[in-house]
C-alpha cells in the first residue's frame, strides 16, 4: 500500500504542466469568508461583506439591496498581473448572476494592475436579494483562469 501511495505520489508530479500550477489546491466546493485561498501564483480572500446605502440618485432595483465585497488579491509572481470587474459576480442558490452596482461609497476597486509580489484590495458591490444564500466567483482571467467560489450569506 505504501509503495501505491509512493509511485502515485510520483506520477502526480510528473503530470504538472506550467497551466497546472496555478489550479487551486484541495478545490473545494466553496469557500467561506476569512478563508485564504492559496496557489503557486496567488493568494485571495474576501475579507468582509457588508450592506451599503444607495448613490443618492442611482436607487437599486425595486426589491434589492446592495452588498459590497472587501477582498485582497496578492501576486506571488515576478510578473504585473490585471484585475477587471469581469473577474467578480455574485449568484444566488439558483445561479442567478446579480447586477454589479458602480455608485455609492467603496473602499477602494477590486480591479486594476497588480504588481509583482504586491497586493490589491478593495471592494466590488453589487444589488441582491435581501435575502438567500449568495456566492461571490473570482476568477483569475477572464478568459479560462482558475475560479474560486466564496459563501457570502
């Protein structure tokens, strides 16, 4: 059994490719705020959630609330690297993506260039159901990158 667990452990390393190892380790099914996500190239957490009062002229839709997301990307690698608001969406428990919502007052975007080895933080918000269970989706490019799901409520 040793000797199984040995050779696979061997053969699993073999198969890495350069596209591999930017692949979330121990992919879970979601993960829960606070909980640091960690690769090779990266690291991302979402930090807190908290409900924001509506831009005075830009009201959300009837019915919906606005949530903004904290979070912090960190680059571990010695190349820029870009976040776009096409990298954040929230859903619902029925898949339901949520209108990003770009007035009121953000701490900071969760998009822009990041340096090597540096961090962004800052915040997406969104309108939302006031209630039911909502994921906020990360995903590292937006044509194919590794996509991290997050509990939010």
């Amino acid at each position: 059994m040793i000797v199984i667990v040995f050779i696979g452990g061997i053969g699993s390393q073999l198969g890495n490719s350069d596209r591999d190892k930017n692949n979330v380790p121990q992919k879970k099914e979601f993960y829960e705020i606070g909980e640091v996500v960690e690769t090779d190239e990266y690291t991302f957490v979402v930090n807190s959630v908290r409900e924001m009062e509506p831009f005075e002229y830009a009201a959300p839709k009837e019915g919906k609330i606005i949530v903004a997301v904290d979070a912090t990307f960190t680059s571990k690698t010695d190349k820029e690297v870009h976040i776009t608001a096409l990298n954040n969406v929230i859903k619902d428990a029925d898949g339901r993506s949520a209108d990003i919502y770009l007035f009121g007052d953000n701490d900071g975007g969760l998009g822009g260039s990041v340096m090597a080895h540096e961090k962004l933080s800052g915040e997406s918000a969104f309108e939302v159901n006031p209630e039911g269970d909502l994921y906020f989706y990360f995903e590292t490019s937006v044509i194919g990158g590794d996509k991290i799901k997050v509990k939010i409520r």
